[in-house]
C-alpha cells in the first residue's frame, strides 16, 4: 500500500519550530520524518491501518523515545470500520457515506483518555493526517487544547475547516499553511513575538498560496 510523503514545504515549517519535547503524529502511516528532524524529542505515533503499522514499528523499534500506537483517534474509544483503500474510518469527511463498505473493524481512542493513561501534561506539536478524521480527533481533546503548544491539520473542504477554526480559534493562532493544511499556535504557550515571527515565514514563503 502506498501514500503520498509529507510535503517538503510542511517540513520547513516544522523546522522553524523550537524547544519541541513532545512530539504527536496522528496518521502517522510509515512517516518518520519528525523523528529524523527532532531524534532526541518524545515521539507518540497512531496508524491503525495494519499494513502501514507494522513497517512504521520496524523503523522505531528500540527506541525508547518513541511509542508506537496501533490504533487511531477519534472522539469516543470504540472499534470503527476501516477502509484501507481510502487510509480512513468509514465517519471521516473524506468519505461521508453511511453505507460505505469497510472489511476492517479497527480500535480508536480518544486524545483525552491517551492523555489520562499516559500521564502526558504537554503537548508540543500534534500533527493530524487521518483523511477528514482530525475534526473527531479535536472533539476528544477538548480539555487539553491549553496544553497543545502548535496544532497542523489538514482539513476537507470550507464547510468542515470552518468547523475546526471555530473549535480551536478562541485558543490558537490559525494560518493555512496550503494543500489543505492549516497551522495553529496557541496563544498562551506561544509568544507573540514569535507567532510573528512564525506567520511572517508562512506569508514570505507564500506558503498560503499552495493549491
């Protein structure tokens, strides 16, 4: 099974990020790209889809800052049809079909009950790439969005963008980032002076321009 790498611009914006300690990448698929740019930082990495799981293992395996999860997120703890074609759960946007056709049942927690088993008290960056899944990932982290310094998501289409802006814009600094991503910087954990610095890379780079 194959996908599509991280774009290099989404890279670059990675790159410019500082002091990042504890690292999330939800739809992790065989990507390490993160741990490569930040080895020394505390990776957690989710990808429910068995195939892509088991190739990610083999490249994190041993490595004790890092912690593999062979399920997804979402907003309730449940097992969930998966449709490996699509990489997605059968309620994410990307497929909004009630009666899709799924021949994997897969298991999803919510951010919040990883959090409490987990013990974590910050979140550094947290990544989503679940095709059309991240609004449903953000619905079980309500109560940790003050701990989530940046926040990159890819959205799909106005109407389900419009969607997270509103859940996340009270708390973060929202700019698109193209190909459908946005970034998000938490106002409190992330200085102004820096959230300028930060937006003026997005704009110079023309980065809001990509389609």
């Amino acid at each position: 099974m194959t996908h599509a790498p991280i774009p290099t611009q989404e890279l670059e914006v990675f790159k410019q990020l500082k002091e990042l300690n504890v690292i999330f990448d939800v739809g992790a698929r065989v990507d390490t790209d993160y741990l490569d740019i930040w080895p020394n930082a505390e990776h957690h990495l989710f990808e429910p889809n068995p195939e892509f799981f088991d190739e990610l293992y083999k490249k994190v395996e041993g490595k004790s800052n890092v912690h593999a999860n062979k399920y997804g997120l979402g907003d309730k703890n449940q097992v969930m049809g998966y449709i490996s074609g699509l990489q997605s759960f059968v309620a994410s946007e990307a497929i909004n079909n009630p009666y899709a056709i799924s021949h994997l049942l897969l298991p999803m927690k919510t951010l919040d009950t990883y959090l409490l088993e987990t013990g974590i008290r910050q979140i550094d960056f947290l990544k989503m790439d679940t095709e059309g899944y991240e609004l449903k990932i953000l619905l079980g982290a309500t109560n940790w969005f003050h701990i989530i310094k940046y926040i990159q998501y890819e959205h799909w289409g106005i109407h389900n963008n419009k969607m997270i802006i509103g859940l996340l814009q009270d708390d973060f600094e929202i700019h698109n980032i193209g190909y459908r991503n946005m970034f998000c910087m938490n106002k409190k954990l992330v200085t102004e002076e820096e959230r300028i610095r930060l937006a003026t890379y997005i704009v110079e780079n023309k980065l809001c321009q990509l389609m």
